[in-house]
C-alpha cells in the first residue's frame, strides 16, 4: 500500500484481472495501492500504477459523508437481494440487506471524507 492504514496479505492474477487482498483496512480514510515492475503479455515492463479508494462505512450513496440519505437508501433496500445496484446497502457485508445494516449506517452518522 502506498498511502493509507492497512496491509497487502497477497494478490492473484486472471487473465487481466488482478485482485489484491488487504488486511487491516481502517474506516474513514482513502487508500491506495501502486503495481509496479509489471509486464505485459508481450514482457514490456508497464508504467506504475496507482489505484485508490475511499473507505467509509455506511456511506451507502459514495458522497463522502455518512448521512441520513444513507440511512433512507438502505432502509428502502431491506429484504431486498443483495445485488451490483445495491451491495453498500449490504454494510454488514453479510449478503442481506436488514434492519442491522441500517443500524450500522446509523452508528456511523456524521463521518465523512474531504
């Protein structure tokens, strides 16, 4: 990791797809994590490159701040399957949607990231 509270515990490559797994990620920070000494499938060594996140539990709608449109955006998805539209709805990260994932946005109200 290049910037941010956290650790690389490995990664893995599939076809042109690499994902990396973290550890230790703290709430309320961006992070990022830089590839480097990469080569291609013709072995041309690839510029590095940087991938950053931001990390902020319960910020179900992505604006930075944990507010009650987040907490009405996962209470409007209770009972709901867990799906690409909706999966920060799931804050638990528990593959449903519940009255505990509302709590948690809840929990959270008022962090926010600049």
């Amino acid at each position: 990791m290049t910037s941010g509270i956290g650790s690389i515990s490995g990664n893995s490559l599939f076809s042109d797809t690499m994902t990396v797994r973290l550890t230790g990620v703290t709430d309320v920070q961006k992070i990022a994590v830089t590839l480097t000494d990469a080569t291609s499938s013709t072995s041309q060594v690839l510029p590095d490159t940087s991938v950053s996140a931001n990390i902020l539990i319960g910020d179900v709608n992505a604006d930075k701040s944990v507010n009650s449109p987040d907490t009405t955006a996962a209470r409007h998805e209770i009972g709901m399957p867990v799906g690409a539209t909706n999966f920060r709805d799931d804050v638990a990260v528990n593959g449903a949607i519940t009255r505990a994932d509302v709590d948690l946005i809840r929990s959270d109200l008022g962090h926010s990231l600049p």
